[in-house]
C-alpha cells in the first residue's frame, strides 16, 4: 500500500493505541464487586474508583484526541507544494 495514501502515520497509531491501552486500563481500574440490596460493600467507594480510574480514562481520551490531530511531519510540506501547481 502507497504510503501516501494512509490517514495517520505510524507515530500516529503507536499513540492511539498507547492511548487505547490508558482507556481499556482505567475502565479495569473501575470494575470491582459492587453492592447488593442485602449487604453494602463499601469498595464501591475507594480512592481507585473513584478518582484514579476517570483520571486515566480522560488521559487515555486525550492521548487518542491528540493522536488524531497531530499532524504528520511531511503532509504540511505536500500540501503546500501542491498548492502552487
């Protein structure tokens, strides 16, 4: 396949799937058992949960949104050559 041709280049998608991997990670870090009507765990509640599992999600959010956005280093220079022809 042309390299021209591709969307991303391959920096592009070694940092979408780093930030793939920080996605799938904090929604491990999420699940846990959770409460019952008979018994309340209160695990459901902890620090990990809570605070340190939307912190990756959001990073790994962020890694995919810069990952797509990141212009690649010769497509700007193309452009712009072409444009004068």
């Amino acid at each position: 396949m042309d390299k021209n041709k591709l969307a991303l280049e391959k920096k592009n998608y070694i940092i979408l799937g780093i930030g793939l991997v920080l996605v799938i990670a904090g929604f491990i870090l999420m699940s846990g058992p959770g409460s019952t009507p008979e018994q309340f765990n209160p695990d459901i509640f902890s620090w990990r949960r809570i605070r340190l599992a939307p912190v990756v999600c959001l990073l790994g959010f962020a890694t995919i949104g810069y990952a797509i956005i990141c212009p690649p280093r010769g497509r700007k220079q193309q452009s712009e050559t072409n444009i004068g022809e």
